[in-house]
C-alpha cells in the first residue's frame, strides 16, 4: 500500500536484475561481471509503464490480512492477466538499462585512463632503468670487468619481462574498457494499492478527502512551475520527472557538460511546521551526494494564481516560464545525513529547520 498517494490507482512494481559484463574472463571461461544492480518498473491500469527509481518498495507498507481480502478482486482484472513481466522486461531494456550502461561506462574509461597513465609511468621507468642497465653491464663485460651479481643478459631478460608485463596489462586494461549490457531478469513483483483506493474500499473515503487532494494538488503545481523556472533563469535545462516517482521530481541538465542536477521540489502552504520525506527520496539524496537538491517553496495562501500567469514555452518537455506567482524557494544541498530505519517508509523534518539550512536557489 503507498500511503502517499491519494488517488485510487492501483499498479503492478516489477523487479529485475541487471548486470553489466566486460571482455575479460574468469577461470570457468565466463565474462566478468563488473556492475550488478536492481531495476524497478511500474506498469499502470491503462499500460503506462516508467521508472519506479532505485528503491520504490521503501515508501510502500504491506497490507493486512484483512486489507488483502478487499482487494482481492483486483488480482482478477484483465490488465494484471497480461505478460507484466515481458512488459517491463521491454521497457528496461528500452530506458534503464542504456542509463545503467552510460554510468558504468563513463566510471569506467575515467578510472582506466587514469590506470593506463599510472602503469605506463612506472613500467616505462623501470623498463629504461635496465634497458640502461643492460647496456651499461655490456660496455663493463666488454672492457673485462665482469659483475659477480648481474650480467647484462640478465639484465635485459628483465627488460623484456617488464616489457611483456606492460603489453599484458595493457590488453588487459583495454578488455575492461570493452563492456556489455546482459538482458534484464525479472525476479519479483508486488501489487500496489493507492491509500485513496484502500480508504474508499473500507469505507472511510470522505469529500475532505477530495478537497485536501486538490488542494495539495495546487500547491505541488505550483512549487514545480516555480523551481523550473527558477532552472531556467540560472541557464540550466529542467525536466519534469515527477511523474516517475525515481526519488525526485526534476533532472536539470547543465549545458555542455551532460551533467544532470536531481531536484526533489517541496512545496508547503506558508506557516506549515514540517515537511515529509519518503524513504526513497532520502536513499536517492544519499546515492548522489554532490548532484541532489533539496528545494523547498513557500507557497501562499491565497489561490489568485491563474492560468494567465503561465506560459507554456517547451510543452513537450514540460518546461514553463512562470511570472511570480507568490512563492519563495530556497535550495538545501546534501539535506540529510543518515539513511532511516528499516522499517521506515517516509520521514517528517521541521520545515524551518530544513529551510534555515537553505540558501537562495543556484
């Protein structure tokens, strides 16, 4: 069941294992792993299918035995009855798995060119030592001064040992640059139940409960329209995510660099004291330490806001320009320091204290 999501929408979590090989073998003749990790897709009612994000499972709670009685007949729709499993297998092939490559990828060259620099800078040294070495012990040998404890083949043996070291390390370096994605395995899944839907199904669904989802509804609107644009104005490239559910709601790329920024946008009605946190939200600021953004928006109370002050400039990629429409942000980097409790699905901060920790946005 997730808790936070007011609506009555139920969907399938798929999970799968990818793993990245590169073209070195072990003993057995097996391509060596070099990245192993778990992938996560949500398919809906309808068929749409994303990214749930790293740990998705950690913002659900498992139902009663009670609560699993009730929904018993959704595991009979048709849409659970199709192949979930082919589906998102597809769907991560298409978009996770090439993100899960890139990364791996771009760990890797940077960290075997700094490897090949380093091995050839001492190989190379030590290789001219006893090619100097060898050479010197010959003019010795042909002048009659004979060394009792090298002579210049045994010297030039090392040489060379060293030089077919290099060239074996060297190959060696070049089949860890060579890697390759191995298809996605699924191994498990779970029904997700909307908190919304759960409620209607026990019959505690009241009309407050539709007029505080609207109301939470404008206020998210507005915190994203306030901190795309607050992206744009420092130059940067913002995309709307937050329908994905990956742990934040805005990947904000930085021209020319191909770095992205992980934006998870907080709204509140001003004079609100605490802010919550899903536990996925916190592991994903703690995988990305130096890339995740904490933004907070005060937004006010007041519901003039209207339509006319928005203008939709890249309606594909979800990218507004917003006059002021009231709200005030501030950016938290690094906003927490510990991972929850096991047993933890989400977190309550104090919004002042979060919002102290905060500076303007940039």
């Amino acid at each position: 069941m997730d808790e936070n999501d007011p609506s009555e929408q139920v969907r399938a979590l798929v999970y799968l294992e990818h793993s990245i090989q590169d073209a070195r073998t072990d003993a057995a003749g097996n391509r060596r792993i070099v990245s192993r990790r778990m992938q996560y897709v949500e398919i809906d009612s309808s068929g749409q299918t994303r990214n749930a994000g790293y740990a998705p499972y950690l913002n659900y709670q498992a139902l009663t035995e009670a609560d699993q009685a009730l929904i018993e007949p959704i595991l009979e729709q048709s849409w659970l009855l199709n192949d979930i499993e082919a589906q998102a297998a597809a769907y991560a092939i298409a978009h996770i798995v090439p993100q899960h490559l890139q990364e791996v990828k771009q760990h890797k060259e940077e960290l075997i060119d700094k490897t090949m620099v380093a091995v050839k800078d001492r190989l190379i040294k030590e290789i001219n030592y006893w090619d100097h070495r060898a050479a010197d012990l010959q003019l010795q040998e042909m002048a009659g001064k004979v060394n009792a404890k090298i002579n210049s083949g045994k010297a030039r043996t090392r040489a060379d040992e060293l030089q077919a070291r290099l060239q074996k390390r060297m190959d060696e370096l070049q089949q860890e640059r060579r890697i390759s994605p191995l298809p996605p395995v699924v191994v498990g899944g779970a029904l997700v139940v909307s908190m919304g839907l759960l409620q209607r199904l026990q019959g505690k669904r009241h009309a407050t409960a539709n007029t505080f989802a609207q109301e939470k509804q404008r206020v998210e609107m507005l915190a994203m329209q306030a901190v795309i644009a607050a992206e744009q104005q420092l130059g940067y490239e913002p995309k709307d995510v937050s329908g994905d559910k990956c742990g934040y709601d805005i990947e904000s790329r930085i021209p020319g660099t191909g770095r992205l920024r992980f934006i998870e946008v907080k709204g509140r009605i001003e004079g609100a004291d605490t802010v919550t946190v899903t536990k996925n939200e916190i592991i994903t600021a703690l995988n990305k330490p130096d890339d995740f953004i904490l933004a907070l928006v005060q937004v006010p109370k007041s519901q003039e806001f209207t339509e006319g002050d928005v203008w939709k400039v890249k309606e594909s990629q979800g990218s507004y320009k917003v006059r002021d429409n009231g709200c005030v942000i501030r950016y938290v980097q690094r906003p927490f320091q510990k991972e929850p409790d096991f047993a933890v699905t989400s977190v309550n901060y104090n919004w002042q204290e979060l919002w102290q920790r905060g500076s303007e946005a940039s």
